[in-house]
C-alpha cells in the first residue's frame, strides 16, 4: 500500500504535470534565436499610408517650391528635371491617354489612382540609394511637387494629411477593384474525377538520376 507520503508526492508530480502541459499549449514555441518585437521596432515598420483616403498619413505639409528644391537634389539625377525619366530611370509625368495604346506610359498623371499612394512609396522608397531619410515635410513638398508637374495641383498647393486624399487623380474610376470574373471557369469536381483505368505514365524520373532510388537517411539515398 502506498504511504500518504508517496501519494503526496505522487499529486504533486500530477500537478507539476498539468502545470507544464498547460504552458506548453499556451506559449509559442522558441527556437532559441530572434526576440519579441518591441512596440518602437513595430512602429519603424508599421509606416504605411492607405490609398483611398489617407489613413495613416502622419503630420506634417509641404509646397510645391519646397518640392522643387528637394527634387532636384534628390530625384532629378534618375527621373530626369522635370520628371520625363533618364535612361531606363521611371517616367513620372506624361502618358496621358496612352494607356490603351500598344505601349502605355503609366506614370503618376496617368495612371496612379490615388494620391496618397505616392506620398507612402516616396517614403518607404525613395530616394533609391538611401531610402527612409527623407522627413515627413519633404516627403509632402515631394508629392506636392510631383502632383504640380502633372497639372493635378495649381503651383500653391499644400501637400498634407488633409489635402492629399482630396486629389482627384486622372485615373482614379478606371480601377476594377471587385473583379466580377471567377478564379476559374471548370466545372468543380471533387469525388471520381478521372476514371483510373485512363490514366497513363508517359514518363518517370527514374534512371535519370532526379531523384533518390530509396527513402531513408541520407547515406542510402543514392542514385542508381
């Protein structure tokens, strides 16, 4: 018969059990590199902008002069003086009406649907060589300059949280952003599809050194 001293110990391990597995269920597992996020590093990444009406625009405004003074210091060198593109190098005005053409120019006028789109990818990726060291301001007097080259915005525009959604872009009511189309067009089947005595093997891998002869350790699975 078990003393009262071994069933106690015996509950305590069932408890210390318990405990453990109810631990173990609840944490994710660790795989003894990396750490948690902390909320600064979180806020670095979490920088974006929504396109439609400006959600997550930070503070700040910029002018079209400002703009022009930033662009060509920063941009110029790649997207040409006046946005007309160098070499290879993006277009970023221009192209309107060209879109159906058989070769399209989509740039800011004539493509972008939304200006606030432009604001969050000048600042997540501009300027090429060293993006994210632009300020808030001039990421605005960028757009806002940006926006002026392509006639959206007269030459006093004040580029900022506020005023960026309310820019209607030429190409703005040209998206479909439902597709009406199905994924696919066959007819769904999901029992007896095929009718096994039809099915054929026109060719394996077998002989040709593709794959290993046997599964196993690594030290058996050798090619023929």
């Amino acid at each position: 018969m078990y003393s009262s001293r071994k069933i106690g110990l015996l509950l305590v391990a069932v408890v210390l059990a318990a405990a453990c597995a109810r631990a173990s269920a609840a944490e994710p597992g660790h795989f003894g590199y990396g750490s948690v996020a902390t909320p600064a590093q979180i806020a670095g990444w979490d920088i974006d902008a929504r396109g439609e009406d400006g959600t997550g625009l930070p503070p700040g405004k910029g002018t079209v002069d400002r703009g022009a003074d930033v662009y060509a210091e920063q941009c110029a060198a790649c997207h040409g003086t006046f946005g007309e593109g160098e070499g290879r190098f993006p277009k970023l005005v221009g192209g309107v009406g060209s879109l159906r053409d058989e070769r399209p120019e989509p740039t800011v006028g004539s493509y972008w649907p939304f200006a606030p789109t432009l604001w969050d990818y000048i600042n997540r990726a501009m300027p090429m060589p060293a993006p994210h060291t632009l300020s808030s301001d001039d990421v605005y007097a960028l757009t806002a300059y940006i926006l002026s080259l392509n006639d959206l915005v007269p030459a006093e525009f004040v580029a900022d949280r506020n005023s960026l959604p309310k820019v209607k872009m030429r190409n703005r009511d040209n998206f479909i952003w439902t597709d009406p189309r199905p994924d696919t067009t066959a007819k769904p089947c999901m029992n007896a599809c095929v009718n096994a005595a039809d099915v054929r093997i026109a060719s394996t891998a077998e002989g040709r050194n593709l794959t290993p002869r046997t599964t196993g350790p690594l030290d058996t699975m050798q090619p023929k």
